[in-house]
C-alpha cells in the first residue's frame, strides 16, 4: 500500500519535473503557463515547484538560473494570493540574495519581487528590508526599460500597502529613490516616476536634507520636449507628461527657491511652448505656496509678466492664482501691501482683457477684476468708475456671449456690495436709463432686440441689489416698471410682467441675508403686487387686455414667487406685522394699508368676488404658507373654512387648486390639537361629499391630495387613511388616472406651498415611511385590479419607486422588478418615462439582479427607443447605454441584434434623440473589446 502511494504522489511530481526542465532546457515558454495554472488549482504547492526548479537554482550557468527564476516569479505573479507568512519569509531571503546574482539573473529576480510586493500575507519589516536590497545592490537606470518599470513598481505598491514602514525609512527612502530615478528618460517610466515624487511630497515622507536633490532629478525635465512617435501602442502624450511633472513642482512650496528662479528663465526664453508652460506651472503654484515663498521674486515675476505681450490669457489666469493668493495675507501697515505697487499695470492688464474680442479672455478679466476689488483699499475711485462702465456694457452682450454677460452681473453683485457708492452714482442711473427707453420701445412695439437689453437690463438691477443702499433705489424702479404696464403705458406679454417678477425674485432672495433689507423689500413691493393684481382683478366696462395680462396663470405663478420668497426670511415679530395688513385684505376687503388703493368695487375673493378677484388666493397661499410657524394667525377659523369651502367650487379650477393647497400649507404648521382635528374632520367630510357624483369631484380630489400631502410630510397618522382613500380612487373610471399622478405629487417636493424653506414640517425619512407604509397595498391592489385599471396602479407604483432613495430601492428590487418591467409594457408615456427614470441607476448600481432580465431589458429598451415621445426615446436610449455596465459575458448575445437596431435613432429628427443614440451604439460597439 504504502510502495503504491509513493508511486501514485511521484506521477504527478514527475509531470511538474518535466514542464520545469521543458522551460528551463527547452528554451520553451507554454510549461511556466502550464506550471502556474496547475498550483492556481491546487495540483501542486509553491514548495514543490521550488523543489523541482532546485537544481536549477543553483547552476553554474548564468541563464539557466535567469530561466528557473524566471519560472519561479511567473508562477508567483499568479499565485501570490495564495503564499502563507512562512513561505513569503523564505522567498524574499532568497530574492534579495539574488539581487547580489549576475546580471543576466536581475530581471527576473525583479518580477519574483515585485510579485512578493502584492502579497497580503507579507510580514512587517519585509518591504523596507527588499527596498534597502534594491537600492544598494541594483543600479537601476544601466536596467533595460521594462526592467526600471518593474522597480518603479515594486515602489508603488509597498507605498500603497506598507506607508508608515516605509516612513520608518526617513529621508533615507528619498535618497533611495532619488538614486533610481536619476537619469531616467522613457516617458512611460516617467509618468510613474512623477507620481511617486508627488505621493513622497503630499503623503507627507521625510525629505530631510534632500529637498534640493529631489528638485533637482524632477525640474530637469522642465519644460516637456517630447513628441510621441507615430502609432505609439502606449498612448503617452505630450500633456500627460507635463501635468504629471506640473503637479510635483507645484506640489511643495519648499520648491519655490528653486523653482521660481527657473520658470522668470523660462518666462523670458525665446520657445513659446517654454513660455506657456512656465506660466502654467505659476498658476499652479498660486494655489501652494505663501506670502514668504513669493515675496521675494514678486519684483523679478512682474518684470518678466510685463515684459510678455503673448499668451495674454494664461498671464493673466497666472496673475488671478496671485492675486487669490494675496487675499489670505494680512498686513498691518497699508503701505507694505506688495500689489500697491503695481496697482496701476493690473487694472490696465485687467481692462485691456474686458475690452478684447476674444470670450475666453473676457471671462478671466472678470474673475481678475472681482479680486482686485476684493483687496482693501486698492481700487481708486477712477478705476470703480472704469470698472463699472466695462461691466454694463457686458451686461448687454448678445446671445453668442452669454457666459460673459452671467460672469459680469455676478462680478457686478459682488463689487457692488463692496462699493455701493460708485455702484449708486455709475451704474444704477445708465440702468434706470435703459429701463425707460426699454418702456419707450415697447410701447412702440419695437424689435426683439429693444426687447432683449430691456431683458438685459430688468436682470442687471436684480444682480447689483446687494447692498441696502441700491436695493432702495432699484426696487422702486421695477415696481414702478410694473406700474407702468398696469396703466396701459406699454404694449405689455405676459413674458415681460415674468421678467420684472424674475428679476424681483432674484432681488429678494439677494435681501435675504440682511435683515434690514429683507424687511424693506417686503414692505415695500409685497404691498404694490398685491395692489396692482387687486386692481386688475376688478370689474371693468371695458375689459383690458393689458390687465388681463396679470391674472394669467404663469404670471400670477411668478408673483407667488416673490411673494414666497420675500416672506420665508422675516423674522417671527416682522411676520406678524405683515399678517394683520395681508389677511384682512382678503377676509375683510380692507385695502388701506395698500398703495394708490381707490378701487372701483369691493375686493371680496371669498363672497362674491368675480372669478378675477377669487385667482388672487394664490397670492394669499404664497405669504401666509411661508411664514415661520409660530406666527398667529389672525381669523384663521374663518379663514380655513373660506379656503375650504372655495377649495371645492368647480368654476375656476386656478382658484380652489390654490386654495385646497392654502388649506393644506396651514393644516401641515398647525399644532396638534382640538382646533386641527376640527379642521382635518371638516376636510374629510368635504372631500367626501365632493367625491359623490356631481360637477365637483375633481375639486375634491385635488383637495384630497393636497390634504393628504400635508399629513404624508408631518407623519400625521390620519394621513395613512387619506392615502388608502387615494389608493381606491386608483380603480374609479373618471379619477383613476389622475389619482397614479397624484403619487407623483405625494413624493415629489414642492416649490410653493409644504416647503422646508417656507417652514412646513417635512421629516427627513418621509418617502421611506410612505414606501414600507403602501407599496405593498398597491402591489396587492394591481394584482387583484381588472385588466383595464392595472395601468394605473403601475403608474402609481413607478412614481413612488423613481423619487426613492435607490440605497432603499436596492434590497426591495428582486421582488418588485417583474412589476416594474410590466411597466414599460404600459401604453401612458408618463408611465414608461418614469419607470425608465427608476431603471437607469439600477442598471449601474444593482447590476447583478439586473442581469437576470437581460432579454426582457434589452428587447423594451429598443421598442421605446422608437416611442412617440422624445423624451421617451432620450430614456430608453440612456438605458441602452446603461446596459453596458452589466457583466460583458451577459451582454455579448445581443451585442449584433443591439447595433444593428440602434442604426435606426441615428437618423431621429431630434438632435438630443441622435446625440444619445451615438452614446449608447458607441459603448455597445466597444463590448467586450481589449481594455473596455
């Protein structure tokens, strides 16, 4: 028995003996695959390979050592996941005695070291252990390419796994280095060399007195002089080498006394690309280095800037990365200020780029001149004043040069804060200017252009209001701008009364960081919009078109947001001033607190107001839901049940929608108590009758959905029987569709009422709760519906999974994908767009479950891709193209069928259609390709 078992274990030992002399002997490169392959699956040990290489190991003969370590580090390079402690000990000792072997032996010893680099199981001491051997017994740069890059490597990875050993080194691991990387010239090393210099620098290795050293063996590459040659398979340009060396250089301001030197040499070479390059790396080292670092080559940089008439935008970038810089120093005496002195240059540096043709240019002019202004004390009044003129006339720029005109009114917001005078008496007055000839024009009716500067300039007067000072002097222009429409001075659009409520939105939101402001700006326009839309909405014996105008839809909506905004920030005693004006106005009809208000009628939106009269409830919703919660309310029975009562009257669908969403903004801050649960009952009993038949169901389920919001985002427990209420509505004939929507809303947030800006009480896990609390009703609920009502619980059902928080989403997939892919089936485009939303990150993050339906996926993605609806074929496109982050092996099958199929949205009419459809055949065309 025991003579058979010897046989049977010397087979196998026997086959290894044979791959080991093919290789070593044989000149043959296939056994040391083969040997690899066979310890990876556990035929033989890494002990018995070495037993089997011993002789080998020990030949007299250079190269047949340099074969049998070869074979050894080939097998470990594959199988260093499997070494045990003990076995690694053993190795590295006899690697690093190698190192000391022939030089025929080197490289392979190399390869065997950097596989026992990668290992987990590496005691500690090793790694500084293998690189002392290295830097002493090798001289790196006489190695071949190949060979540097393996030591490179082996650098690499012990700094990435064995930090604090390696620190244990102190500035001798920097000297080290410095010995290897000397002399070395191929670009693919160096791109790792540069990186490691970078991690010595910003992982904080000790450089000790070798600082000038390692500047040295890196700056000598500076500038890059490298062209790649034709049909290079590494792919190394130019660019990568310079931004690798750019980071090291301006990685340490321990650098700057040798490096600034270098780039005022390369700033006056005569080589453009020198030029550049050194004003690059400047910019750069803004960032980095200090006031004690600059100081001293600031004179000898602006002489050699100055000097430059070239390159004018990196120059200039250069000098914002200074100038940024500046403002972290602080100096006591204003005369040691360095920028002082070349005060006078900058600003005519600065100007000449906001007057140059090129966009590029104008736009770092811009940020310059927001950081010189940002200096104390810098700017004279002559140079506010040139400034100011550069930037009004940015802030009329065309189209073509957006970017611009956006960059000067932030610029113009920023400095105007800083400078209100020169602000005041330059740009404010060329602004009202423009505002007046802008009202001149169209009440001529004047071309788009007029049309577009008076746009210019209703956005100029809301940027520079960021001081208390201008906003008293803008705001009363817009407003009067307004009433100016409202006198039928101007052949007013809906689109211009939005604009001057864009433009006071943006205002109000600039006053909300002062309290003085804040309360001026409410006191001042809340009372004139509430008196010009009180004024339109008055009975006329000739209806006016231009009053018409400002109880649209879309322009109350914007009235509503300056309202809500200019409300949210007043504080709890301001609040409650404002609310016994505003809500008198509306229960009472009291107008006296409000401008120019001599009105033809009573204003009486609640009794019997005209349909013009009851649409301004929306302006009611927008102050009294955004106050903070502890303000009182005066009347609020009365009140609540006149938005009630209103919310459910079906002849003007603009009123009793903003008054059921009124209801419900102040059912949401209202404590818990006797006076809510009267309110909540008076609600349900509302909805309920509503709900019957008759003309204003619809009105009653917006109220049911609105109240049952405001419940849903408090945890108010009613609100889980609203919401069952809502769920059966999915099944009726007339509702159902609008009650799937309706999910939509419950977990959507809002912009104008049940807001956390505007101090509704919204928990933070609110959809989590709504999620666990009633997916499974609708899930059960689209199970148990007739055929003809099933699209509408997967609407419903795709609503609340696509505004889920996906980490949520993730453990509940498996189960709810079946019904999510129906969806897709589903013919509502509403649906399909939201479940394709849902899909698309599940695709990237939960690939796995995902792969399970691949057929399914790719078959509805490819329909949908020739939907109808744009939006639609831009979604299924994307998750076409997010497919591709699935497992390749799952993916390959369809790899024809999918190409194929996506030449056709090639051809869409829609450019946004074909630019996905480029995307997403792109990515399928590289599946499964080398590197992909």
């Amino acid at each position: 028995m025991a003579a058979a078992a010897a046989v049977e274990a010397a087979a196998p030992m026997g086959a290894l003996w044979g791959l080991v002399h093919d290789f070593v002997v044989g000149q043959q490169e296939g056994p040391a695959d083969q040997v690899a392959a066979d310890v990876k699956s556990g035929n033989y040990t890494v002990l018995q390979v070495v037993e089997a290489l011993g002789s080998s190991l020990e030949n007299p003969e250079p190269r047949t050592r340099a074969r049998a370590i070869q074979l050894l580090s080939q097998v470990l390079l594959h199988c260093h996941t499997l070494l045990l402690e003990k076995e690694v000990v053993h190795l590295i000792l006899f690697y690093e005695n190698r190192l000391k072997d022939h030089h025929l032996v080197i490289p392979s010893v190399l390869q065997g070291l950097k596989a026992l680099s990668l290992c987990v199981a590496l005691p500690p001491g090793l790694a500084v252990s293998v690189l002392k051997a290295i830097f002493q017994e090798v001289h790196v740069q006489s190695l071949p390419q190949v060979d540097r890059h393996t030591v490179y490597n082996i650098i690499t990875n012990f700094m990435r796994t064995r930090e604090e050993e390696l620190k244990s080194l102190g500035a001798d691991f920097t000297f080290g280095f410095i010995q290897v990387m000397d002399g070395e010239k191929d670009p693919r090393n160096l791109l790792v060399a540069f990186r490691i210099v970078h991690d010595l620098i910003s992982r904080d290795y000790s450089l000790g007195p070798f600082v000038e050293e390692l500047f040295e063996v890196t700056s000598c590459y500076f500038p890059i002089d490298f062209t790649p040659p034709p049909n290079d398979p590494h792919g190394i340009q130019r660019e990568d080498l310079i931004l690798s060396l750019r980071a090291v250089l301006a990685s340490t301001p321990r650098f700057a006394e040798f490096l600034l030197p270098l780039l005022i040499e390369k700033v006056d070479s005569e080589v453009l690309s020198a030029k550049l390059d050194s004003l690059q790396t400047l910019n750069a080292c803004c960032a980095v280095y200090g006031q004690k670092e600059l100081k001293d080559f600031l004179p000898s940089l602006w002489a050699s800037i100055r000097r430059e008439s070239s390159q004018r935008r990196t120059i200039l970038e250069m000098l914002l990365g200074f100038l940024k810089l500046q403002q972290k120093w602080s100096y006591e005496d204003k005369d040691q200020r360095p920028l002082n002195g070349f005060k006078d240059q900058l600003c005519s540096l600065v100007f000449m780029a906001l007057t140059d043709p090129s966009t590029q240019l104008q736009l770092v002019g811009i940020r310059t001149l927001t950081v010189l202004g940002a200096q104390p004390d810098l700017l004279s009044y002559e140079d506010l004043e040139l400034a100011v003129g550069h930037l009004y006339r940015l802030s009329f720029l065309k189209e073509d040069s957006q970017s611009c005109r956006v960059a000067a009114l932030e610029a113009s917001g920023t400095l105007a804060a800083l400078y209100p005078v020169a602000f005041s008496s330059h740009l404010v007055p060329k602004l009202a200017e423009e505002l007046r000839v802008g009202e001149s024009n169209l009440t001529n009716g004047d071309e788009p252009t007029q049309c577009s500067r008076h746009l210019c300039c209703l956005q100029a007067l809301s940027a520079v209001s960021t001081h208390p000072s201008i906003v008293k002097e803008t705001l009363p222009l817009l407003l009067q701008h307004l009433w100016q429409v409202n006198r039928g001075n101007m052949v007013a659009q809906s689109s211009d009364v939005i604009a001057v409520c864009q433009s006071l939105r943006q205002m109000a939101e600039k006053c909300q960081q002062d309290p003085e402001s804040c309360w001026y700006f409410h006191q001042t326009a809340i009372p004139c919009l509430l008196a010009l839309a009180v004024q339109a909405s008055m009975p006329e014996k000739e209806p006016s078109v231009l009053r018409k105008v400002l109880l649209e839809d879309e322009v109350l909506a914007a009235m509503v947001s300056v309202i809500g905004t200019a409300t949210t920030h007043l504080s709890p005693e301001l609040a409650a001033q404002s609310v016994t004006h505003i809500v008198p106005l509306f229960l009472d009809g009291n107008v006296s607190f409000l401008p120019e208000n001599s009105f033809p009628s009573r204003f009486q939106p609640f009794q019997d107001g005209s349909s013009g009269q009851r649409r301004l409830i929306a302006l009611l919703m927008a102050f009294v839901c955004s106050l903070p919660r502890n303000v009182e309310i005066p009347q609020l029975n009365q009140l609540m049940r006149e938005l009630l009562e209103l919310s459910c009257c079906h002849s003007c669908p603009f009123s009793s929608t903003a008054a059921a969403k009124c209801f419900a903004g102040l059912l949401n801050k209202h404590p818990a108590g006797q006076q809510l649960d009267e309110f909540l009952q008076l609600a349900v009993d509302k909805v309920e009758a509503g709900l019957g038949s008759g003309p204003c169901r619809s009105q009653a389920f917006t109220l049911l959905l609105w109240v049952t919001k405001a419940l849903v985002l408090r945890y108010h427990p009613l609100s889980s029987c609203l919401t069952a209420r809502l769920m059966g509505l999915l099944s009726d004939p007339e509702l159902g569709p609008a009650a799937a929507d309706g999910f939509s809303l419950l977990m959507s947030d809002c912009t104008d009422v049940l807001t956390r800006a505007g101090h509704a009480e919204v928990r933070i896990m609110f959809r989590q709760r709504f999620f666990t609390d009633n997916v499974p009703a609708l899930v059960q609920g689209f199970h148990a519906a007739p055929q003809d009502v099933k699209p509408n619980y997967l609407k419903g059902l795709s609503h609340v999974l696509n505004r889920l928080p996906k980490p949520v989403l993730l453990p509940e997939l498996p189960t709810l994908l079946s019904l999510l892919l129906e969806a897709l089936s589903c013919p509502d485009c509403v649906v399909q767009l939201s479940t394709l939303s849902c899909l698309q990150p599940l695709l990237l993050e939960a690939p796995q479950v995902m792969s399970l339906h691949v057929d399914t996926l790719v078959t509805k993605f490819l329909n949908l891709s020739s939907s109808p609806s744009m939006a639609v074929r831009i979604a299924a496109l994307q998750c076409m193209h997010a497919l591709t982050r699935l497992p390749t092996p799952v993916l390959l099958p369809y790899k024809p069928q999918v190409i194929r199929a996506l030449a056709k949205p090639l051809d869409d009419k829609k450019r946004l259609v074909r630019k996905e459809a480029v995307s997403a055949r792109g990515e399928w065309f590289l599946l499964g390709s080398p590197g992909s």
